[in-house]
C-alpha cells in the first residue's frame, strides 16, 4: 500500500523489499505508519508479499528503510 523503496532477490528466489520511503518532497501514501520489510518466495505458484516482524528493541517508529541489500556467503 505505501510502495516500496527496493527489493533484492537472492539467488534461491527469495525477494526482500524495503518500503514506506518516507523523505521531504515526496508524497507518503502511510505518513502514520512505520517503514516495513516484506518477504516474498518467488518459487510459489502465486507468490505473495509477507511483512517480516522486526523484534522488540528497535525503534519501530523511526524506521524509515532506503534500500536493502543482502550478503550470502
């Protein structure tokens, strides 16, 4: 709903995308809510977008995500 900002897909077609971008100048769809990360298994038959839980500790409120990459070692 807020649109997302990024997305890296890794080689086992798992895709991670950042979204709720929120920067002076460009219109927010969420200006309330906290950015998010989403997960999405592009193996799947029809493939869907699930928010990933960030655990307790971080300051949910202030996350504002721009970009995302991955590391596979």
């Amino acid at each position: 709903e807020a649109g997302s900002e990024d997305i890296d897909i890794l080689p086992n077609g798992l895709a991670f995308i950042s979204s709720g971008l929120k920067y002076p100048g460009i219109k927010s769809f969420a200006p309330d809510k906290p950015g998010e990360i989403f997960l999405m298994d592009l193996n799947e038959a029809s493939p869907r977008a699930v928010e990933l839980r960030i655990g307790r500790g971080f300051d949910l409120a202030s996350f504002n995500p721009h970009g995302i990459s991955t590391y596979v070692d």
